[in-house]
C-alpha cells in the first residue's frame, strides 16, 4: 500500500471524527439548554484541551483499525502530547508522566516497527493473540501496574491514605495499567492490546461516573465503541494459527 494512499486514510478518519464530535457537541449543547445543565466547560482549559485529543485519537484508532497503516501513529503522537498537557493542568503528575515519556515513545516505536514492515510480504502485517506464557505475564504486569499506581495516588499525589476514595483511584489505575499495555502490546500488531483499550474506556465510563462529568462519560461510552470494533475488525483478520493463548499456544 503506497504512503499516499495511507495519509489519505489518515485525512479521512480524521475528517468522520470531526464530524462526529461535532453532532456530539450539538447534541450536548442542545441538552444543556434543555435541561439547563452544564454540559460543555469551555471556561475550563484543560476541557478545552482535551477536546482536540479526543478528535484526534479517534482518528488514530480508527486509522490504526488497519494494521498497515502507521501513519495513525502521529496521530497517536499528537494526542498523547494534548493529553499530557491536559492531565498536566488537571494536577495528575503520574499520567502526565506516562504521556511524555512512556506512550509518545512507544507510537514512536510503532511507526518505526510498522513501516520497516511494509512491504515485507503478508505475514507481516498478521495480527496475533499473545502466546500463553506472555498472555499471564501481561496480566501479573497490570495487576502489578494497578495496585503500584494506587499506592503513589495513596501516598504521593493525593496523600490521603488507603482507605479514601478507593473507587476513584482504583478506576484511575486501572485506566493508566490498561493504556500502558495496550500501547505496548499495539507496536507488535497483538489483539491483545484491542483487550486492554477497553478495560481503558469501561473503567473511564466507571471513572467519570463518579466524578459526574456527563460530557466524558458519553465520550468513553464512544471510546468503547470505537475501541471495541477495532478490536473485532483485527480478530477478523486473524488466522486460527495466530490465536496463541486461545489455543494454549
């Protein structure tokens, strides 16, 4: 697949989420005057920052949806660059950590591994299941991630104990270890990494529930739809051969 067909695809994906996030806006708006409650926080700038990111990681996902496609990784750049300024604003040192220094430098591996691919013949672009062993290493890895986010939420960020607003940390860990994963396993084409993305947007859902954002809780409502369909498009395109762990491979 020429370079120029597949920035088109990036053009276009990026085009369907504009417009998608724009009838969602409308539809939002249009309920905030309705029920005269505040919906869209455009006072708030790292809201406003996270606009941009949401537009543009859907792009991203949607681009990425075809594993020969590496140009929806600058995408992924650009999101993660919006992203780590927003949770930056919002006083979350430890995501805004991940974003700059962890998942930028892994999309930047993505692109590496996934162009050197190109062209390589069919069996590159295979997408896989991982194999036992790493499948059961990956889940202690997110338990271990999990519960290590939980402990610095407990006892470096919001210094409040062990005992306090458990859910909402919980939830915070769990969308930080599953993001982690998911960015890693997505430079080596695993279905995988489809599971961890929506471990990510059910525990966002879960998460903005609690805190009462309505405009986020439609948002990851979407993210999981999103997600959930790459997910089901790359197991489609997976042989019988590549189910590793499915298997007990």
């Amino acid at each position: 697949m020429k370079n120029t067909t597949l920035w088109l695809a990036l053009c276009r994906n990026l085009l369907i989420s504009i417009g998608i996030y724009g009838a969602l806006m409308l539809l939002l708006w249009g309920a905030q005057v309705w029920f005269d409650y505040e919906l869209l926080h455009f006072g708030n700038a790292a809201w406003c920052v996270g606009i941009p990111a949401s537009v543009i990681g859907v792009a991203y996902i949607l681009t990425i949806r075809d594993p020969q496609n590496f140009t929806g990784f600058f995408a992924g750049i650009v999101m993660s660059a919006l992203l780590g300024v927003q949770f930056f604003l919002q006083g979350q040192i430890d995501s805004t950590f991940l974003y700059f220094f962890v998942f930028i430098p892994f999309q930047m591996m993505s692109i590496y591994k996934w162009s050197r691919s190109k062209g390589e013949g069919g069996a590159s672009f295979e997408t896989q299941f991982l194999d036992t062993p790493r499948f059961w290493l990956t889940i202690g890895l997110f338990v271990v991630l999990t519960v290590g986010d939980y402990m610095l939420a407990s006892f470096a960020f919001r210094k409040d104990g062990l005992t306090e607003n458990v859910a909402v940390k919980l939830l915070n860990g769990l969308m930080i270890s599953s993001s982690f994963l998911a960015n890693y396993w997505l430079i080596y084409r695993k279905n995988d990494a489809w599971i961890y993305w929506i471990i990510y947007s059910v525990a966002g859902i879960g998460l903005f529930i609690l805190l009462h954002n309505v405009f986020s809780i439609v948002l990851f409502i979407f993210f999981l739809i999103i997600n959930g369909s790459a997910g089901v498009a790359w197991i489609k395109m997976t042989t019988k051969e590549n189910y590793g762990w499915l298997i007990g491979k």
